[in-house]
C-alpha cells in the first residue's frame, strides 16, 4: 500500500471517532467531507472491479409525484418485545454494528445517522407483487460508511439482519420449538456503494412510520422492495452467504425469490 493511501486510510480512521463525540456536529467541515469522498472513490473502484458494472442512477421524480399515502408491505410491525421496548424509548438505543469482514467495525446510533451528510431522493418503489408507489427517502449514503469501516479484501456482499421474525416458528418431532427465521437480505458491494444506496431515516420528511421500516431501513432504488430491509438492526460484510441462513442470500431468496433484484 503506498504512503498516500496509508495517510488517507488512517485519517478516514478518525471520521467516525470524531463523529461519536458528543458536540462534534460541524459536518460542513471540508475535509471530513473531502476524505470520506476519497474513501469512497477507492471503495467504488474495489467494487466495480469486483462486479461488472456501474452506478447508473434510477430515475428521481418530483414532490408532485409523491404518493399521499406510501403502501407498506411484508412485515408492518415486527411485533417483538424487544423492538416494543426500543419504539416505545424513541429508538434512542437502536444501535447498528456493521461488522464482519472490515478493518475498523463501527456501531452506528441514530444519532451518528442523522450527522452524516444526508441524501434525499424520490423513487418509484417497485413490489415483485405488482405494485409500484413513489415516496421520498432521506438518510445516510452507505458507501461513506463503509468506507470509514474499510472492507477487507476479501469481502463481496454486505448482509442486513433486520428485528423481525417472518412466522410463528414451527415444534419439531419431539415437540420442540423452532424459531423462525429473522428477515435477511444482502446486496453486493457494486449495489451497496451505489450513490442512491442509503440508510433511510425518513419517508416524505418525516421519521419513518414502523410499518415502512422503523428506525432504519435500506434503500437501493435499482433493485426491487425485497432487496430493501427494513427494521435493520445489524450490518455485516462477508466474502459469500452460503453458510448464512438457507445459503441464498435473503429471506426470500430462501422461499426461491432470485437474489439477483435489479429493475
Ligand atoms: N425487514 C423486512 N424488510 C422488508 C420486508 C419485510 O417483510 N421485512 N418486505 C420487503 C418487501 S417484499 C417490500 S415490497 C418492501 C415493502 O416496503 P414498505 O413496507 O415500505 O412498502 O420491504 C421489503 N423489506
Ligand atoms: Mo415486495
């Protein structure tokens, strides 16, 4: 590694310590902005080179295109006394790790969330059920926040775990209890890095409702609704899913949805 990028990857270091300081909120400051950029050039050059392909954006609609109510699908309230306890706190203590295969692991509130330099975009969300419906989505770009997490060499897909249990679970032979599955999903680093790929805070300027994803959930505008977890709670970068859940990548990838989502 040559010095230059050494000095790079050692100052993007100190973006998220400097971040979890209480008081830090000078976010316009320039070179925390100019470094993260860099960082992020380098990630998506790693990515692109990983996978074919590029970061064509999905099309962006106007305030006038947004629909009044936006439909919520799948899991509307994850329903645990766990996520109970953190809606009923504010989400004050939702805490998001993002781990796994990466030099420098964060833990990300939604408060560190909310400081980071915002996106907001409107999209036309698309259900593999036949619906379409078009809001606007703010949050945090992942591809900055990867890159203060610096992925290993290794690492091709970045997983989401998300807070809710798809089903009851199911007793076994003997009477024991199977618990269910938690909703999964993973999007490779090419999508992860994508500009319009970003942990949403609000929907059409407000905290997201609980039935689309409360706190946090994944907007990845080139893909379809399932690759868009909602309610997630943790982040973790792998070098393949094979050994993680059914082995297909996603909650429903394992019911024999395609991993590949792309519109
Ligand atoms: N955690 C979680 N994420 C999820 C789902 C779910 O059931 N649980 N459903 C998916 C599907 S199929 C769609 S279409 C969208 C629906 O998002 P919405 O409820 O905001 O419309 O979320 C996706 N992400
Ligand atoms: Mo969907």
């Amino acid at each position: 590694m040559s010095d230059t990028r050494r000095n790079v990857l050692v100052r993007g270091s100190t973006l998220l310590g400097s971040l979890a300081l209480a008081g830090c909120t000078d976010l316009s400051n320039k070179p925390w902005v100019q470094n993260a950029l860099g960082e992020v050039e380098n990630l998506t050059r790693v990515a692109q080179r990983l996978f074919a392909g590029g970061h064509s954006l999905a099309p962006e609609y106007s305030k006038a295109d947004v629909a009044r109510m936006f439909r919520a699908n799948g899991t509307l309230n994850p329903g645990t006394n766990d996520y109970a306890m953190h809606l009923a706190n504010d989400f004050k203590d939702w805490v998001i790790p993002v781990g796994g295969l990466v030099e420098k692991p964060l833990k990300l509130s939604l408060v560190d969330l909310r400081r980071m330099p915002p996106r907001t975009q409107i999209t036309r969300h698309d259900c593999v059920e036949g619906w379409s419906c078009i809001g606007e989505w703010t949050g945090a770009p992942l591809a900055p926040i990867l890159a203060m997490a610096r992925p290993k060499p290794e690492a091709r897909y970045v997983m989401f775990y998300c807070a809710d249990p798809m089903g009851n679970g199911a007793l076994d032979a003997g009477g024991h209890i199977i618990p269910p599955p938690y909703y999964y999903e993973s999007l490779d680093l090419l999508e992860a890095t994508h500009p319009q790929t970003i942990l949403a805070y609000d929907l059409n300027g407000k905290p997201l409702p609980v039935e689309n994803g409360a706190p946090i959930r994944v907007r990845a505008e080139r893909q379809l609704g399932y690759k868009m977890p909602k309610y997630v709670q943790k982040i973790d970068l792998v070098d393949s899913f094979t050994r993680i859940g059914g082995g297909k990548g996603g909650y429903w990838e394992d019911q024999g949805y395609q991993w590949y989502g792309g519109i």
